[in-house]
C-alpha cells in the first residue's frame, strides 16, 4: 500500500489561533513592564551615587536590548514532556524571563532552543531524566500581531505535518531584498545541526550555491557567542568574518545587527592583511584574475594559475620561516651584548650574552614561535635571562630592565635588520639560493616562481602588491612582528574567524589564520564547484585540513536558493566538471527559464529585463563575464529605455533594483531575477572548465526568474 501522505498543516482558522493570539498579548504586555521597570531610575537606585548610576545603566542596557523584540517576541513553540510535567516552551530571537508572570522566552540559541530545529523527539535535560518532545509549531508574528499558526510536528494529530516544509517555501518565494537573509526562523535541520557543530573544532562546510552557507556562518557565529558555550564563548568584537570582495561584506553585514554580531569585524583578506601590515594606502590588484577573463592564450594562463597556486602552497610558511632564520643567523655574526646594570642594593652588575648565547636564544624563539613575532619574543628572552641571571627583585625590575632598555633595541636593529614584509619577500622570491634554502620546492618549482606571465598585464604607478603575493607577505609580517587581532599596540588571537568562499583562500593563508585564532576556532563556508579563483584556492579540503588539525567536514546536500528550473540548468552545467548534479534542490516550481538569443543584444537584454519587470520582480542582475563588458552594458542599454546602475569595483555597494555587474561580484549575491549577458560559447569556451565554472556562478544567481541572453547561439550547455 501506498505510504499515507503528511496531513496537511492547518494555516487559517486554526483551533488555537486564539489561545495564540491572546499569548502573544501577554508576552507582549510582560516585556513593556519589563522595559518600563529598567528605564524607571528611581527603582535602580543604589547606596549612592556612582552605584545609582552603573544600576541604571545596566538596566538601560537591558532595555535597549530588548525593545526591539517586542514586535516580534517569538516566531515558534514547543510543547515538551519532561518528567511526568507538560510545559509550552516559547522560541525566539532574544531570550525573556516574565518575573512576574508565564510569559518566558527560550534563545534560539540555546540549548532548548535547538529542539525547535531538529527531527529529534527526544533529548536529555540537563537536570537528568528524559524530554520528549510533544509539538512544535511555527507562530508568524508582525508589529504585535499574530499572523498565522501552522503545526510542523504533533503527536496527537499524526507527527510530522509538512508543515516544515511549507513554511520553508512560504519564505523562499518571497522576493530578495539588498541585504542577506535572517533564517533564524526557518534553520533546517541539516542546517541547524552544521551551526552548532561543537565549538572548539575547525568545521569546513561544504554546499552548492544556495545552500545556505553563508547564513549558516554568520548564525553559527551568534551561537558561539551565547554564555552556554562557556570556555568556548566568543566576543564580537574580537571575532572576524572574511568575505572575499567588499560587496559582498556590505550585503552580508546588513545582517549582523539582527544576531547581536555589530561589532563583528566584516572584511575581506587583502583588507585585513595591508591593515595588519600597517600599509592601508597599498593599492592591492589580483592581475591573475585580470589574466583569465582577458586573455584567450590557454598556455599563459595555466602558467599563471600554476605560479599562483605555488604561491599559495602551505609549504611556503616554512619557506618564509627557513629564509628569515638563515638571514638572521647571518645577522647575528659577530655581535654579543654587554652592559652594565644599576641593581638597587648591589651597584653596577655586568650582563652579558656571547655570540654562541645569542644563538640560543634565536633557537628557542623559533622553537617557540610566538603569536607576536620573533623580534618581541627574542626581546622578551633576553629580557627574562637578565632579570635571573642578576637575580633582580621583582619591585627593581622594571627600573633594570629601563637601563637594559637601549643596548637591547641597538642590538635588535643590528640583527632584525630594517626590512618590512613587503620588501623581503620579494627579495625571497627574486632569489633562487634563498628558495632553495629550505629543500622543500623543487627545482622546477622554483623555476615557475622567477617567471612573469603576467607581465602583460598592466600594473598601477603607485605602491602595490598582488593578491596572490599578500599570503606571503603576511607570513613575513607574522615571524618578523606577529599576527593576530590588534588591539592597541598589542596582538591577541581572535576568539573566532569565519570565512565565505572559503575555497577561494589558499592553505597557506589557512595556516596563518590558525596561527591567528584561538586553537579550533575556525569555520570554513565554501563550494569546491564554485572556485572562480581556483589559482588562489585548495585543491581539495584535505589541504585546508592539513593545515588545520582537527578540522571536521560537513555536507550540506540540499540547496534553497532557486526554483527547481534555475537548480536543474545549474546542476546540469556544473556535472561537466563535479557532482554537483547530486545536490537536492527544494521542490519550489517557478518560471520556465528564458532564453533570448539571435539578433541585438542590447534590445534583447532590454526586453529581458521588462519581462522580469512585467513578472513583478524588482530586484534585478544583469551578470556579464567582466567588468569591462558590465560598463560598457550599462551605458548602452540607456539607449533602449534601460537604466542599470553598474557595480564594476569593490567599492559600488548593492541597494537593491535593476544593476548590472561581472560575474567575480556577483558571486555570493542572490537576486530576485538574473540575466546572464553572452551567454554564448565565444564568451564562456566550453572546452574550459573555468570558463564553465564562470557560467555556473552566472547562472545560479536568480531566486525565481532566470533569463539567458546571446546575440548569436546560445551555449549549448544551457541551450
């Protein structure tokens, strides 16, 4: 017999619906006695005046932080069994305690919490015994208002409803806005379950385009930063989210305010990396990329991509690490330290290291490898031998080690010679004696390192490095001065790192990042089917493993971005060159995909945006395959009645309608409607896979309408 199929959800009229509702009025009422309680200062009174005003506050505070939940106090519920006792547990963004009353509140992200995402119908509390879960049910509230009520699990009526399902594709029909996705309300359980993989361990998510990947980071984040992950909870503002164009950062941070996460440093690698390098005003190119959309000579681009992911290679941090160990080895010939120190109650006492005790200490340094660099490090050892070498009381030290003070920095300028991470790692790479030093690049490798196959490729007048060299020059920066958070003048590792498009970032700045970061505190979101910078990226997820030990890999196997048109062409472009054919799309029809090809573009793309118009979709991508071709778009379709505003450099920021911009910025956007301009054989080669990887990224841009445009044949992959 044929397996009966889920009742259907009750959505209008629900028998509870006022039960709901007048709840929600309660909930509501508790939380403006609340607020009105903190912001009364009268009541925060304290013995006197300073502690009056720290009460008050802090319950300001409080407050603010909740004023903003009581439009909204909660999105669902759980009715759970625990020890003979049935309670209703009430899920939402901002955890509530009615004193007063039963109208409490659980965080999502809590523990409690997440019973509302996952297919389990059974847990252990804390307390001991057993919980066993007896309903979940979705509320959507708006401005007070309870709107709906659809059960996804009961147990008297069945168990599971589809009604999980149903609200899923309720919110995925909606139309994008100009800033990322809240999903708090709609976590999946494979979704849910990678968030809260268990802090502490370097996690790589992997999912195709849609997955959810990005959301997933930025919510696994505000997890991290609930109280209940006790050693491992993390401070905003000392964690860090890695993105990898400054579009994208903007769009994506739009989201941070809702999760608590304002203070969350949202930035891209080479950002971070100049700032840390303390050259803000070097202008950063990525002249590889410019290669490979520009240039049709396959052999001077696999040249680039090969020198490029050299660069990139892990091995290179122990390249680095062997050269400034040989030059400071060299350095440090012929040099001692000797000097007379003023010891309170013992007069002038000599403290001296010989050449031989020099070396020592460089070897212990190294041996220690320290988050602020070698030259703070051999300070501090030096520092350390002098105070217990003199036996120095603790309350003189400071003043010995004033007078140690001079000498000492004389000596570390004549050994950590004036150089800055820029300069020597060019000197690095321009010399094959120093890359052969460490033994570990092949003569042939170190061959491609002295080639220039960009040298075509225009460089800028003013001071400038290459993305695919700034990975390097952050391992100098990292053994010669450290790396970290910086916080005054000091350097801490941040208490997490998140990074989107991780399979663009290559192994050797993964290894830098875990120098950077709290042991195991490192989520990887990426898609090894969408490397458009492959040359910068891993070949696979056992590199970034490699170098992150411990790390733990996780799937996501269902996607949420497209209808299931949009999905099926980009899954069929994509088994050209993986599997992604294999990923599960959400059964969401939509809009047939539209093809416009033969005659003028211009007037082609232009009645493709009118049709998206005509079809109620506002936010529109007109995606082309370089920037070039975006600018150029943009200012010719104004002739046919069509006004694209151009995002061509990272610093154009994404406010939603009709724009036009290259396929590398458009990459982790998601728009309403998608137009992919050219898409033909001549612009994307087919007998390329980057190229076709190009094409994928185009064409899974769109959440509803997908349109594709050529003035002659369409590619046949997607004809």
């Amino acid at each position: 017999m044929p397996a009966a199929s889920p009742r259907r959800p009750q959505i209008e009229n629900h028998p509870e619906f006022d039960l709901e509702a007048a709840h929600l009025s309660g909930t509501v009422a508790a939380m403006l006695r609340q607020i009105e309680f903190w912001e009364d200062r009268e009541r925060n009174a304290g013995a006197d005046l300073e502690t009056s005003v720290i009460m008050a506050d802090e319950a300001g505070e409080h407050a603010a932080m909740l004023s903003p939940h009581v439009h909204h106090p909660y999105f669902g519920s759980l009715k759970v069994r625990v020890g003979g006792r049935e309670q209703t547990l009430y899920v939402g963004k901002h955890a509530f305690q009615d004193v007063k009353g039963p109208h409490h509140v659980v965080g999502w992200d809590s523990e409690v919490g997440s019973l509302f995402y996952t297919q389990e119908l059974t847990w252990t509390p804390r307390r001991g015994g057993k919980g066993t879960i007896r309903r979940r049910r979705q509320l959507d509230v708006m401005q007070k208002r309870l709107l709906r009520v659809t059960d996804l699990y009961d147990d008297e009526q069945g168990g599971d409803t589809g009604g999980r399902e149903e609200v899923l594709l309720r919110r995925l029909n909606e139309g994008s806005t100009a800033g990322m996705r809240d999903v708090v309300e709609t976590l999946q359980p494979e979704q849910n379950e990678a968030m809260r993989f268990p802090a502490g361990t370097p996690v790589i998510i992997q999912g195709a385009a849609g997955s959810g990947k990005t959301t997933i980071g930025f919510h696994r984040l505000a997890w991290m930063t609930n109280a209940e992950r006790g050693v491992h909870r993390a401070r905003p503002e000392a964690c860090m989210v890695l993105m990898p164009n400054r579009v994208l950062a903007a769009y994506a941070a739009r989201i941070l305010p809702e999760l608590g996460l304002d203070s969350v440093n949202v930035t891209t690698p080479e950002s971070w990396a100049v700032g840390l390098l303390g050259l803000e005003k070097l202008e950063v190119t990525d002249r590889t990329l410019t290669l490979l959309l520009t240039d049709r000579d396959n052999t001077r681009r696999a040249l680039a991509w090969r020198k490029a992911k050299l660069l990139g290679d892990a091995r290179m941090l122990d390249v680095v690490r062997t050269h400034l160990w040989h030059k400071w080895i060299g350095a440090l010939r012929g040099h001692a330290l000797s000097e007379a120190l003023e010891v309170p109650g013992r007069g002038l006492v000599t403290f001296s290291l010989d050449e031989a005790a020099l070396l020592e200490i460089l070897r212990t340094v190294f041996a220690q490898d320290s988050l602020d660099g070698y030259r703070a490090a051999f300070r501090r050892e030096v520092e350390e031998r002098a105070l217990e070498a003199l036996r120095v009381p603790e309350e003189h030290q400071t003043g010995v080690l004033r007078q140690l003070s001079t000498p000492l920095t004389t000596l570390l300028g004549r050994v950590f010679a004036s150089t800055t991470p820029v300069t020597e790692t060019r000197r690095l790479l321009s010399s094959p004696e120093a890359l052969k030093a460490s033994s570990l690049l092949t003569g042939r490798e170190i061959q491609l390192l002295q080639t220039d196959p960009l040298s075509g490729i225009p460089t800028p007048r003013r001071a400038h490095a290459d993305v695919t060299e700034l990975p390097l020059m952050l391992a100098m920066q990292a053994f010669m001065g450290g790396i970290g958070r910086a916080v005054g003048r000091t350097l801490e590792p941040f208490d997490h790192v998140v990074l989107d498009e991780a399979q663009d970032y290559s192994p050797l700045l993964y290894a830098l990042l875990g120098r950077a970061t709290r042991q195991g505190h490192l989520t990887a979101l990426g898609d090894m089917n969408q490397g458009m910078h492959g040359y910068k990226g891993p070949n696979t997820w056992d590199a970034v493993r490699g170098v992150l030990p411990g790390a733990q890999t996780l799937t996501l196997s269902r996607t949420y971005r497209s209808t299931r048109q949009i999905t099926e062409l980009g899954a069929r472009i994509a088994s050209t060159y993986n599997r992604a054919a294999d990923v599960q799309g959400v059964d969401r029809d939509g809009a047939e995909v539209q093809r416009y090809q033969g005659g003028n573009e211009l007037e082609l793309i232009a009645r493709a945006v009118k049709d998206a118009q005509a079809a109620g979709h506002t936010n529109i991508a007109i995606v082309t395959r370089r920037g070039l071709d975006a600018e150029r778009l943009s200012e010719a379709l104004r002739d046919f009645d069509t006004d694209a505003q151009p995002i061509t450099t990272q610093e154009h920021r994404f406010k939603g309608g009709l724009v036009i911009l290259p396929v590398n910025l458009a990459k982790g956007l998601e728009f309403s409607a998608a137009i992919v301009a050219s898409a033909d054989t001549e612009t994307y080669d087919d007998s390329t896979e980057y190229e076709r990887r190009l094409l994928y990224v185009s064409a899974s841009r769109a959440l509803h309408w997908l349109a594709l445009v050529s003035a002659g044949q369409l590619h046949p992959l997607i004809a």
